[in-house]
C-alpha cells in the first residue's frame, strides 16, 4: 500500500511540477525572451544600414523572429493537454470513489447479516 501511495503523490508531484513551470514560462520566460527578440530586431535593422545580408541569413532571422509567434500556440496547446487530462483524472477519480462507496454499502450489508 505504501508503494501505491508514493507513487500516487510521485504523479501529483510530477503533474504540479509540470503545471507550474507551464505558467512560469508563459508569464515570465516568453515575455522576456520576446523583449529579447524585439532588442535583436532593432539591433539587426542596425545592421542592415552597414551590410548587406545573404538569403541564408535573412531566411536564418526570419525564423529566429516568427518563432515567437509560434510559442504561443504551442502553449495554448499544451494548456488545452493539460485541461484535458485533468478532466480525464477526476472523472476516473470520481467513478472510483462511486465503486469504493458501492463496495462499502456491500460490505456494510453483508456485516449487518
């Protein structure tokens, strides 16, 4: 029983962890990384004023600077993952608290005999 336990709260542990670091990186990880971003934009407009770039590089910094439209995306989906399972967790939850219950009015009758 005690294994069960542990493994139980090793989930819940996991899950929380997973949760939290969701959240931080959308609150505080993306924005940073997005002012990031908009620095090395400005940088590179800089640039443009003294080279002159390859199609290779401005294929390179075309991807570096959409990637973070994409993100956002990726973690509305995660978020939506997350919601999902968490759904799935409680109604298995429930549905196992209704058999216990079940189990335990049988028990309680068969006793009662």
């Amino acid at each position: 029983m005690l294994g069960v336990q542990y493994i139980q709260l090793s989930i819940r542990r996991g899950w929380c962890e997973s949760v939290d670091y969701l959240n931080k990186t959308e609150l505080e990880t993306l924005p940073e990384l997005e002012q990031k971003i908009n620095l090395a934009k400005k940088h590179l407009f800089l640039l443009f004023d003294f080279a002159t770039l390859s199609p290779q590089e401005m294929g390179l910094n075309s991807s570096t600077f959409s990637w973070s439209t994409h993100i956002f995306d990726v973690v509305h989906d995660s978020k939506q993952m997350i919601d999902a399972k968490m759904r799935q967790f409680q109604d298995s939850l429930r549905m196992r608290r209704e058999r216990l219950i079940e189990d335990l009015q049988s028990y309680a009758l068969q006793v009662s005999y």
